[in-house]
C-alpha cells in the first residue's frame, strides 16, 4: 500500500474537529477499538486501522467531507457493508474511511417503469424482499446477498447464481448519482434507457471506489418467472461436468443458474446444510430452468439428456418450490460451509472460456500438490467463473504466503488460457499486482487517464487496482542484484 504521508497524520486532530463540523454526533469515529471494526474487509488476511471513520446521513454531508477531503489532499475510502473479497474497502492508515451504512432508504418503487431507486447502503436482498409481493425481483444475487450493499454491488460490479441469464450489476443498473472527489454532484443514466454522450455509467460500475462516491441507485426490477426448476447432477469427474456446461449453452440453452461444486465443497455444504447433494459425485451441476411449465418441461428434458451424454451418474430435479430451494441452500451456504473445514480460505476469482474448465480443474489439482494446500472449487460454471478456495492456516507460518502464490499461479492460469483476472470480485488489493499478466503498461497508463479524469490527485481509494511502482518493480517482483534493489530511494510495498 502507498506509503501513509506523515504531514497528513500529523494533523489528524484538526481534520477529525474539521469533519465533525460537517457530520455532528456520533458520524465521526475517532476512538481506536471503534475504528478497529473497520480496519478489513471480507479480505481479511490484510488489515489497516483507518485514520478516522466517517459516516455520513445526508448527500450533502457527503459533498462536503469530500469537498474538505480534496482541498485538504486527504484521501478516501468508500465502504458499504465491507464484504468486499479483493480488499477493495481496505482502509488507508492516512485516510478517511467514507462508510456509507447509514443511507438506507429505499426511496421510490417504480413498477410502471419497471425500477426502483435505492440509496447505496441498501442491501442486495432488500430490493427484492420490497418488491416481491408485486411480483418483482432484483436479478443479481451475491451469495452475500442479505448483508452486502447495493453501492458495493455498483463498485465491484457484483454477480451471482442468476447473473448467466439476466446479466451483472452492470446490466441491472440503470441510473446513478454520485459525488465527485472535489464535491460535485453527477447524475448518470436514469429510469430512462441509453443516456446521451458516453457511457460514463458503464465506466462508474465497477469502478471499484476509484472515481466517485455513489449516493443513489436505480436498479431496473425483472418480473418473477411464473415457475422454475432445479436439477441436481452427479458427474464422476469434473472434466465430464465442465464439458456438459459448455454443451448445455452451446445447445442454446441459457438456464437461470448454473454452478457447479467439486468433491470438497459437496461434501462440506452437504454436512452443513443437509440439501441432499450426491456424496459420491467428483463434481455436482446445479442447473436451474425457468419459464412457463411447458418451457420448463422442454429444457428439463433436453438437459437430462445432454447430461447423460456426458456421463452424468446422478439426476435429481426438484418437484416443489421448497426442495428448489433447498437445492440451492447448499450452493450458496458453501464458503461458510468450507470455513468449517480450515482455520482460514482464501478465495479466488478468475474466469475462463467455460470449454478450458475441465482442463484448468485438473492443473489446479496438480498445483494442490505443489502447494501442499487443499481447495474446494464453486463456482458460477456458466459464465466459467471460477472461486477455488484455498484452504490454510493464518497461524502457521508461511502458510498464509503459500496460499496467496497458489493463488497467483491459479490467475495466471486463467488469463493463459484465455480468461481474465476477476469474474465479479474486483481487482482491489488482492490481484492489483497481477494486472501486468493481463494489460501492458498502455494499457494501464490510459486506465488511469480515465482515472485522473474524474480524481486527478488520486485521492479516492489509491493502492487499489493499478500496480503500484509498476516500471521499478516490475509488477510486484522486485529485481535484486548483488544484494542491491534498484532505486533504492523509493519507498518498496
Ligand atoms: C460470503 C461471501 C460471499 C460472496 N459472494 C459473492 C458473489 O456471489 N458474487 C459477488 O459478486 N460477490 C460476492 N462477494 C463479495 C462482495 O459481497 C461483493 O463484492 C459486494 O458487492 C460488496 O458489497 P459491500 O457493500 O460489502 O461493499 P464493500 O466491500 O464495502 O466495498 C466494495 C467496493 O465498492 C466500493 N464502494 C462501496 N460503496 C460505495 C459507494 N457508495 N460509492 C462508491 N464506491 C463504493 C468500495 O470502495 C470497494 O471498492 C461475497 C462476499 C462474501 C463475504
């Protein structure tokens, strides 16, 4: 991480009285145990205690500590509900952690125009739980769903199990506002389709906190299926598995969801959530079918088969809404189900061409080996992202160290084969040093033009994403020669 500047820190008394003055009563945290709560995010294996803690109520209160933030040349970071698995909420020990917890309200139902307007510290599953009872639903799904918040969804531009069929975040939202570093406030895109000029709302999904703080959300709002089924299929390898996705799209089949799980993680969601998986499977395909029944009935059938084709050992498909239900409940219990298994995992995210799954399965397999570190894979096998979790042990030394070039070596696998670093997690801190493996230096240089376009001082959210002293230290390796480094002057991370 950037180096924290002494001249900033030296003056963190003045600038908390100063942001008191903007956000009175308990919205600045100061205190150490209390700022400690924030000092991680969902990536947990690094940690920073932030300078101050700010949570604001009001867009103008945001403005404004922005405002004081960029005249003052003090960094920021956005927060929503901290799940965040790149490190992308990680605090800077010279900066102010900007959490936005307290803007909660849901603020319009739109159901003529098919769209809600949220504030960002909104969870996920609140949208839904507010619109189902007319028949609604916000499509993305986090598996961190109940917890994580809708701004965040909009920073990493989120995905989950239903993201195969109806699209990311970024196909889901279609209008924001935000604050600029210096105050301004922006509105982009609206309950309208295609704003005029450029795409900035494409550009700010996924932004990952790097170039303005979201304060409103309008999410587009998708009619419920009138009826879906679930089908759980048993493989005896997961090569078999992964070439029976690729086939099920390549039949023209979308599903409404499409993951797969391989022994490990089987085995353990099943103890933790007893949804009746296949204990015996090398690997397990959850493929959710939606439409009308007679729709359902026609896919069902053609999946059955295709899964036969490739092997499949075991099919079973849900006969009621409950048991469909209860399909899923072991997917997406599965990381919590997988901390049972191992003091600490650490989880991955890379994708892949969905045709190199089971070939990329088995070399992470040969790497479990060189690691001496056990995975358990889940993943969103239809879009071919892929979550290996690496098993390990913050408490044993040099484990934890294991583990992050086990998983270095899964992201360079992935972008060798054709992939990229990130499915829906971010880059943040986690594969910021990676980028190299996937961009070149013009590549880099004008992202962050696009960057200093909107903060030119770089102060929202820096160490994240762009590899930072990325030409001396040749992204992340830094060369020693005879006992010497190059540029021995600058600062190493
Ligand atoms: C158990 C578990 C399961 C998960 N499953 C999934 C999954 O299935 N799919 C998936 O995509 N992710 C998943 N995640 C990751 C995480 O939940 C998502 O990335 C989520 O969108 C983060 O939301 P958050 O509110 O926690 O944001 P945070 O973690 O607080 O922040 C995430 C990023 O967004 C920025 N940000 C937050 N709020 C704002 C704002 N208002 N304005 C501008 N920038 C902002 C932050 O600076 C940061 O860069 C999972 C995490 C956990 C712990």
């Amino acid at each position: 991480m950037p180096v924290p500047d002494g001249a900033v820190l030296s003056r963190r008394a003045e600038i908390v009285t100063a942001l008191r003055r903007i956000v009175p009563g308990e919205g600045v945290i100061d205190s150490e145990e209390e700022r400690r709560v924030y000092e991680s995010d969902g990536l947990t294996a690094y940690r920073t205690l932030p300078m101050v803690v700010v949570l604001p109520e009001t867009v103008d209160q945001v403005r404004r500590v922005m405002r004081y933030c960029s005249e003052h040349g003090i960094k920021l970071v956005p927060r929503g509900a901290g799940t965040s698995l790149s490190g992308g909420a990680l605090p800077l020990a010279d900066g102010v952690l900007l959490g936005m917890g307290k803007f909660k309200r849901i603020l319009e139902i739109d159901i003529a125009n098919r769209c809600a307007v949220v504030q960002p510290g909104v969870t996920n599953l609140a949208i839904t739980h507010a619109v189902q009872d007319q028949g609604f639903y916000y499509a993305p799904d986090p598996s961190s769903q109940i917890a994580c918040t809708i701004g965040g969804n909009v920073g990493e531009n989120s995905g989950g199990v239903h993201c195969l069929k109806y699209g990311l975040t970024t196909n889901n939202v279609i209008g924001i506002e935000m604050i600029t570093i210096d105050g301004e406030v922006v509105r982009l895109g609206g309950k309208h389709f295609d704003a005029a000029g450029y795409d900035l709302l494409g550009v700010m999904v996924g932004s990952e906190g790097l170039l303005g703080v979201v304060t409103e959300v309008t999410v587009r709002l998708l009619p419920k299926p009138p009826g879906a089924r679930a089908l759980l299929i048993g493989f005896p390898s997961v090569v078999g598995a992964g070439e029976c996705v690729a086939a099920i799209i390549a039949a023209g089949i979308i599903p409404g969801g499409m993951e797969m799980m391989d022994k490990l993680a089987v085995q353990a969601a099943e103890a933790f959530v007893h949804a009746g998986y296949p204990l015996d499977a090398e690997a397990l395909l959850i493929v959710e079918l939606d439409g009308c029944e007679a729709e359902i009935d026609h896919l069902v059938a053609a999946v059955e088969d295709i899964a036969g084709q490739h092997g499949a050992t075991s099919c079973r498909v849900s006969q009621n809404e409950a048991e469909r239900l209860n399909f899923w409940a072991g997917r997406k219990a599965a990381f919590p189900a997988v901390g049972r298994l191992s003091p600490d995992y650490y989880c991955m995210d890379g994708t892949i061409p969905r045709r190199r799954l089971g070939d990329v399965l088995a070399r992470m397999k040969q790497m479990e080996g060189q690691y001496k570190l056990r995975v358990a894979n889940v993943f969103h096998a239809g879009d071919g992202n892929l979550h290996p979790l690496i098993m390990y042990d913050a408490n044993q030394p040099g484990e934890l160290e294991r583990a992050e070039e086990f998983g270095n070596d899964i992201l360079r696998l992935c972008v060798e084969v054709g992939g990229v670093l990130t499915g829906e997690h971010g880059v943040g801190v986690e594969k910021r040093d990676l980028m190299g493996t996937m961009f070149d230096d013009t590549d880099l240089e004008q992202q962050q033009r696009l960057k200093c376009a909107f903060d030119p001082d770089s102060l929202l959210n820096p160490g994240k994403v762009f590899p930072q002293l990325c030409r001396c230290a040749e992204l992340g390796r830094v060369h020693v020669h005879a006992g010497q480094t190059r540029f021995p002057e600058l600062p190493r991370f």
